[in-house]
C-alpha cells in the first residue's frame, strides 16, 4: 500500500484541493491511502471518502493543530482544539483523550527542536520522516530523529495544490481495510514499512498558498508573509519557473532484507538520495 499522510483540503483557509483532484493525482502515483488533515478543523471528508472510494483510495482524516511550540497532528480527529494558543503538550493529551494518533509533522521546520527531543518526541506516535515542503536536509534530519528514538515513521506531502499530492510517500506491506486508529497504528508500523519516498514541493507552492490565505481571509498578515517569502527567494522561484525544475531532489529508500525486530529495521535501511539542486 502507497500513502501520502499529510495532504490538506479546501477546507483549509491556504489550500484548493478538492476530491476530483485526491482521485486523479493518487491514480497517477499510485496511492490508495491519503491522510486528509486541516488546519485547527477537520476537513469534509464524508465527501471525499464518497468520491475516492469509487476508485478504492482510502481516506483517513485529521486535524493538523497549530500551537504555540508548531504543530501537530491528530489523525482520526473531529474535535476544534480546545482553546486557543495551546502548549502543544495540551493539544498532545487532547489527541489521547480522544483516541486519536500523534503525528509529528516537519520536524525540524518551525519547531525547537531542542524542545522537541526533551518534551514531545516520546509522546508521539509517527514521525513524518519526509515532508515534501521541507529542505534536503530538513528531511534527512527528521529521518535520524525517527530513528535515533526508534519512532514509526510516516511521509506525507504537506499538499495545499493539487500538483503536490503524491510527492511524499510511505510504502508498506500488504492492503489492508483501515477502519479506526489501531488498524493504522498496527499497519504502519515500522515492521511493515518497505520504502521511503520524497520529492520536493517548489517554492512557488508555498508562496501560493501564503497569497491565497491572505486573499481568501482579508489577512494582511498572510500577505506580508508571502511578500516577505517572495522577497527571500524570488532567484529559486524564477529559477524553477524558468527552468521547470519543480523538482530540486529526490529521496528514495527501500527497506531491505526481512528483519524480525526493530533492532534489525533500524540497521537495514539502504540510502538512495540524489540531490538534483
């Protein structure tokens, strides 16, 4: 089974992702499990599940809590975060109160990470590993993470633009009917996973997306935000617009032999990265 873990919706106030556009991007790349998780709100998706499981793409939902440490996501979520500007330690123990799985998104971008390692990384569930938003290095730093605190590991896109879905991906073991959070926790398991996959997201995307929230929300802050992105990498943007290299590197990893302990997973990973910058 192929799975992007971490796709956002137009139910988000900074993505236009609809279900014709899950449908059509997981039949091209394959996938048939994609973890739909909005910002502070759970996305609609009784609609998508209605429309993707005509083509057997499973659909798992969310919700990706903003806090005042970064944010965090609690998969199988309905419920708004308790309050505002939570610690994420709360919005933590608000996930388990409700049975919900912890998924550390990005790691190392926009979080502390010193924090992290102290506080949160023993709480939580998966580790997204690869995030398609984040730099080269970004991404093989959350991979050690993982694996330094022998934590399940999950890739997910980070997609607010159709175009992105699929750009980041888990492989595992088998097909399995995915009904509630243990049927998850037990079928992503690092024991079952057999590949890794990342491709990065171009900057553009993340500019968009700024642009796109501070015009749907009137919100001068989004704005000056994206100006101020598009200030700092104005040369990548027309670079890759210029150029079309939407992809500046890939990451792929296979898991292999058939290790019977963790132990033996942690020691088996064979590295395939190449970095087209």
């Amino acid at each position: 089974m192929r799975a992007d873990c971490h796709i956002h919706t137009y139910t988000s106030f900074d993505s236009a992702i609809t279900p014709q556009d899950i449908v059509r991007r997981c039949r091209l790349r394959n996938i048939s499990l994609v973890c739909l998780v909005d910002h502070n709100i759970c996305p609609n998706y009784i609609v998508f599940k209605r429309k993707c499981s005509k083509y057997g793409i499973q659909i798992i939902h969310g919700i990706e809590y903003k806090t005042k440490e970064g944010d965090i996501i609690g998969l199988f979520m309905n419920e708004k975060p308790p309050k505002k500007n939570s610690r994420m330690i709360e919005i933590i123990e608000f996930i388990h109160e409700n049975s919900g799985l912890i998924v550390l998104p990005h790691p190392i971008k926009r979080h502390n990470i010193d924090y992290i390692i102290k506080e949160i990384i023993s709480r939580v569930d998966f580790v997204e590993v690869f995030n398609s938003r984040q730099t080269f290095m970004e991404n093989i730093a959350s991979l050690r993470l993982a694996l330094s605190y022998e934590k399940n590991m999950l890739c997910g896109s980070d997609a607010h633009w159709s175009w992105e879905v699929g750009n980041a991906t888990v492989d595992t073991k088998g097909f399995d009917l995915i009904v509630d959070a243990d049927d998850f926790l037990e079928h992503f398991n690092i024991r079952n996973v057999t590949a890794l996959s990342c491709r990065t997201s171009a900057r553009l995307s993340e500019w968009l997306s700024q642009l796109f929230a501070g015009i749907r929300l009137f919100s001068p802050e989004h704005i000056r935000n994206a100006v101020l992105m598009l200030m700092r990498d104005v040369r990548l943007i027309i670079k890759e617009m210029y150029l079309g290299a939407f992809l500046s590197y890939e990451i792929n990893i296979s898991l292999i032999g058939t290790p019977t302990t963790k132990e033996d997973i942690f020691n088996n990973y064979n590295f395939m990265c190449s970095d087209l910058t």
